[in-house]
C-alpha cells in the first residue's frame, strides 16, 4: 500500500519540483542574461522591441567583467523590464491603435 | 511556442480585425486630408509635398536658397549613369520596368499578386538586378538611393496613383498593415508615425517642426544634411525607429513596405517632387 502511494506521491513532487525549476535564475548573472534574453526575444516576435535593450545588457557585460557581479545582475534585470514593458506595449497596442485611427 | 498573455491578446486582436469596419483607403485618405486642410487652411494642398517648408517660413527660405545648387542633383547624374549600365548579361535597367523606367515612380508601391507582397520602387531595382545575375545593392544609400533619385527625376511632376485592390488577395491586408503600423505605438519613448505626423504636425519638436504624413511620400528618395548623402525613405522609417527608441525593422522588411504602401496611398493626387532635400 505504502509503495502504490509512493510512486504517485514521487510524480507529483517531480512535477512541482519541475515547475519551481524552469526558468532561468535571476538572482545569478547569466540567469538574468538568459531571462531577458528570452523577453527580449518575445518582443522582437511582436515586432516592439526598444533599442534600449542591447546597451544595458552591454553595461551589465561590462560590469560583470569588471568583477561586480551585483550590479551586472541589477543591469541585466533592467534590460529584462525594458523587454517585459515592450511586450507591454505590444499588447495594448493591438487594439488601441484603432481608436487612434478614426478621423 | 509559448503562450503567453500578449499573444493571446494579439491573436484575439488578429481574429476581431476582418469584424471591425471594412477597410476603405479612399476614405482614409479624405478624412486624413481634410484633417489637416481643416487644422491648415492657409497652405495650398501641393505646398504638404514640401513637408516641414510649407509651416516654417525661415526654413523655407534656406531651403529655397539651396534649391538655387540643389544637393541632391550629383545622386542624379550618377543615378542616371548607373541606370544606363548594362548588366553583365547585356541587359539593363529599362528592361525590367514599363515605359524603360522613365516616368514610372507615381505607381509605386504596388501589391503584386503573384509575389502576395508589395513592391516597392528599391524593391523593384534590387529584383532587377537579380533577375538579370547581379548582387542586389545595399538598400539605403549608395547606388540604389541614386538609381531611385534618378527614376524619382524623371517622374517629377507626375501624380501618384497607388492602387490598392480590392480583387487582389493580401493587397488590402498589406495597406491595413501598414495602416496599423502608423498608428502603433512603438519603442520607449510609446510613440506613434501618427504622434508627430499627424497630431502634432506644424508643431516643434526640439529645433525642427514636424511635417504632417500628407506629402511624406512624394519627394523620396532625399538628401538630408545630417546624413550629408541622398538616403531612401526606409532609411528615414529607421531612423525614426531608433529616435523613439525601437528597435528599427530591416529596410525594406514587409513592415516597412507596408507602411510605405500606406503612406503612398495617403498621398495620392499629389504631384512627385523628389529627389528633394532637406534638413
């Protein structure tokens, strides 16, 4: 009896643990790299990317590189909201546009 | 593919467009004209094809001045050469467009129904120039821009006269697409073709004053004094990308041809004046 729970048990706890796994880790510096790359990927398929991304993510390089691995996190995290807001962006926009284009 | 919130919101956007109110360019382009004949009433209609000359007068007057040595006019002769060159397989420009290509610029853009896209005029020279062998050519300055000044010269005068019909699977698509895309706000700054060109137009921006979307496209391809050369109209959609802090599509991207479709459309009736400069 006890072994028929654990298999069912088991799966369930792989399948939470799983969900708490995906996704990159932000609190890391490539965790936060990657997370923003991704949104910023997610943006550029909705055709709204801002070109404010790509400098803050060279800032967060560079501050990565010169050994100051909380502020490249900090840079990295930025670029992601910039991304995340573009997405934003995009989703209002799909229908406000047109109120703007009545005359 | 993820799915995500926004996709969903632009798929539900996508499906609700065919039930929103049927699409009507001529329409469009009454109500745009007489927006700005109606906010504008001292400037005679042709006076829009000169942009931000026909609101600022000093301007005007600089620009009058160096119309006397026009810069744009060495992308010409060069254009003209160019254009006049064979290919290496003897064959040459004047093989691939109507009418040799001279006189032909007011029926650009057009929506091909065998490509299912729309063509613009640099479309046009770069898709002769592979049909025929040849590397296509950079598409925002150079020779290309020159070719364009070129055919844009010997069509000066002549009336734009965009079609967009209605038998012609994606053509109204195509103009929707380009329509949205003017009115979208894009990049950090959350602006609009339509936040400069059409509600603030005759306003300042900074040092310059901004020019209304009726005319945009008569006068392409131009010599701006920042960029010190002759550029294509592309060339400007990127650089107004950057300037609200988007990232800018690719020249000639179906984005950018699309919305030029658009543009063009909104200006027919107007006689062409480009090659032209400007500030």
């Amino acid at each position: 009896m006890r072994i028929r729970l654990l298999i069912p048990a088991l799966a369930i706890i792989g399948l939470l643990s799983g969900c708490a796994a995906t996704g990159p880790d932000m609190t890391t510096y490539p965790g936060a790299v990657e997370a923003a790359q991704q949104k910023q990927a997610e943006a550029r398929e909705l055709g709204h990317a801002w070109n404010t991304f790509e400098p803050l993510l060279r800032q967060a390089a560079a501050a990565n590189d010169a050994g100051d691995e909380e502020e490249a996190i900090r840079l990295a995290n930025e670029a992601r909201l910039h991304a995340e807001l573009a997405i934003e962006q995009a989703s209002e926009e799909a229908g406000a546009w047109r109120e703007r284009a009545s005359f | 593919m993820l799915v995500t919130p926004s996709r969903v919101a632009a798929l539900v956007a996508a499906l609700l467009l065919p039930m929103a109110s049927a699409a009507d360019p001529e329409a469009d382009r009454k109500a745009l004209v007489d927006s700005y004949t109606k906010r504008f009433p001292q400037i005679e209609l042709q006076e829009y094809a000169n942009g931000l000359y026909a609101f600022d007068a000093d301007a005007r007057e600089q620009w009058l001045e160096m119309e006397d040595f026009p810069p744009y006019e060495i992308a010409i002769e060069e254009g003209e050469e160019y254009f006049n060159m064979a290919f290496a397989n003897g064959k040459g420009y004047a093989d691939c467009f109507e009418n040799g290509g001279v006189g032909v610029k007011q029926n650009y853009p057009y929506f091909d129904a065998e490509q299912e896209q729309v063509v613009t005029l640099e479309l046009a020279i770069n898709q002769c120039r592979e049909a025929n062998g040849e590397d296509p050519l950079p598409w925002t300055a150079g020779e290309l821009a020159a070719i364009s000044a070129y055919m844009a010269w010997t069509s000066r005068g002549n009336v734009i006269d965009v079609k967009v019909p209605e038998d012609v699977p994606g053509a109204m698509q195509a103009y929707e697409a380009g329509k949205q895309f003017y009115y979208t706000r894009r990049g950090q700054l959350n602006f609009a073709c339509a936040s400069c060109h059409k509600q603030s137009a005759g306003l300042k921006l900074r040092a310059d004053r901004l020019s209304t979307s009726l005319g945009h496209a008569t006068h392409w391809p131009v010599y701006r004094s920042r960029w010190g050369e002759i550029g294509t109209l592309h060339r400007r959609f990127q650089e107004c990308n950057v300037q609200v802090r988007a990232e800018p599509f690719e020249a000639q991207s179906e984005q950018f041809r699309n919305l030029e479709y658009f543009l063009t459309y909104m200006s027919n009736g107007f006689e062409l004046n480009g090659p032209a400069s400007r500030r």
